[in-house]
C-alpha cells in the first residue's frame, strides 16, 4: 500500500483529497503545519511515497518545505506536489525548479488530481526500484567497450537504464535514460500520442494499451535499438526507435501550456540532467555519461 501525505492548514481541503483518492489503494496521512509534516517525514520516512502540500501553510511557505525535504538525502525519491488556489506562472517555476513534481490548482478536479497522484506515486515507486538495482549492478558495464542492445518492453528499458547508470557514479542517471527509452517505446514504435497518452493515464490504462498495441502486427516486430561506446573518458549512448519521429524541441522547455497535464516532463527531465542531444525528425537521442569508475 502506497501513503501519501498531505499538507494543507484547511481541514476541509484534506477531507476533500482523501475523498478524491478513495478508491485508490493509499494510506493517508495529514499534517496541518510545516513543522508538523517535518515531524510526519521524520517518522515515517522512506514509508512515504507523494506529499501534496499547499503553498501557502500557517507556519510558511509550502516552497520552504519542499526545499528541506529535497536537503534530506533519503527522501530524494518522493515525488511532491504542489498545490495553490491561484495560477501565478512565477510560483509554478519556482516550484518546479525546487524540485516539484507537480503544481495543482484549487479547486481540485478530481480526475486530474487522480491521474496526477497515481503517476507520482509510480515515478517514486520507479526511482526507487531502479536505486535497488544499480546497487546490484554497480560493476556490469566496466569492462564494455561497444555493444548493441534491443528494446521492445517497458519492463526491458527498465533494466537497461538500470545497468547503463551503474557504470555511473550517480544512480539517478537512470531515470533519465529511463525516461528516453519509455519514450522511444511509447511514443516512437507504439505511436501513442501526447492525447492519447494524457487520455490513458486519465483512466488508468496505459499498462493496458501499450500491452494491445505489442500484439499488434503494425508494433510487434519494432524495436528500438541502443548502442553503447567508451569514447575517452565517456560512454556514448544512442536511442534510436522505428517511428516517425516528434518535435523534441517542444519538449525541451518547460511549456507552460503543459504545465497541467499528467504527463510530458520526462525528456526535460533527463535534458536537465544528462547530457541530451537529439536529431531530426527526433527518432534518435544520443547521451554522453562521464565515466567514474578507475
């Protein structure tokens, strides 16, 4: 079971996110005050999977408690969103440059929050499998010079990304490669549009469609190719996937007429990290990793 904590001086705005959430499989926990939820996260820790946190409490600014939160080396991996009853395209920035995952505005619309919030607890739950795995994987790339590797699943850019990163001396580098990758499956050979991916994730069945369109004759035989290079002192990955290509450059900026959708920040994501180039017509990404290892 996944908890989520919420962090809001209104009492009636809490009942109202846990109403919203009923059906999903949460544990919920409140806290009113800054101070309180510093106490709440100091309990219970890593057990915490999303905070939804007003930004404006009665002790301070939720941006405040976001910035000690992104200090605490353990709880890197919670996804935190932000919520405001006004639209002020300044707080949106700092709060996603703070680290936010994402930025709600009241009154709640309760799809949007579900989507939302079941798409932050996977990102934590995915940021945190993946640290797992590197751990065990720390030495499978040293002695890779060049190499080939296909990928048709989610599940097989998963372990990619896992065993790529842990020849890097930073693990979240495997969430940007991991973000790369599900796009190249998604949005390259599967073809699921922005739309269609925004409109899935509203109803909870994108495990179930990128599963139909794998059987698909037109999708089966597609896959998107990576290959690896030790160059110097780097290790050069390309991504190249069988589709037709997107305008990546859209996708580079924060768009503030995405700001509010469920999904669409991952290549900024990994452009804010990792070295990212992509080329024309945008089925092929490539990615340079400084090597750490002596």
């Amino acid at each position: 079971m996944s908890t989520i904590l919420i962090v809001d001086s209104d009492p009636t705005e809490i009942s109202l996110l846990e109403q919203m959430l009923e059906d999903e499989d949460f544990r919920f926990l409140t806290a009113a005050r800054a101070a309180e939820a510093q106490e709440v996260v100091r309990a219970e820790g890593t057990e915490i999977n999303a905070v939804l946190m007003d930004w404006q409490l009665a002790d301070g600014r939720g941006l405040e408690l976001l910035g000690w939160m992104q200090e605490q080396p353990e709880l890197g991996d919670i996804e935190i969103v932000v919520e405001s009853t006004e639209f002020v395209p300044e707080n949106v920035k700092q709060a996603i440059d703070a680290g936010a995952y994402y930025y709600l505005t009241k009154p709640f619309d309760e799809p949007r929050v579900e989507a939302i919030v079941r798409a932050a607890v996977e990102s934590c739950e995915i940021r945190r499998r993946l640290a797992e795995k590197v751990e065990e994987a720390q030495d499978a790339f040293r002695l890779l010079h060049s190499g080939r590797f296909h990928v048709r699943r989610i599940r097989d850019a998963e372990l990619l990304a896992v065993h790529i990163s842990s020849g890097w001396a930073q693990p979240e580098a495997s969430i940007g490669l991991l973000e790369l990758l599900v796009n190249a499956v998604e949005h390259g050979n599967l073809e699921i549009t922005y739309e269609e991916k925004g409109r899935l994730l509203a109803s909870n069945r994108l495990d179930e469609e990128r599963q139909h369109r794998l059987e698909l004759p037109k999708y089966k035989s597609r896959l998107v190719r990576v290959d690896l290079e030790q160059v110097d002192s780097a290790l050069r990955i390309t991504i190249q996937d069988e589709g037709q290509g997107f305008d990546y450059e859209r996708f580079l900026v924060l768009d503030r007429g995405r700001l509010f959708d469920a999904h669409g920040r991952g290549i900024l994501l990994a452009s804010n990290t990792l070295d990212v180039k992509y080329s024309p017509p945008g089925n092929r990404v490539s990615v340079t990793l400084p090597r750490q290892w002596q």
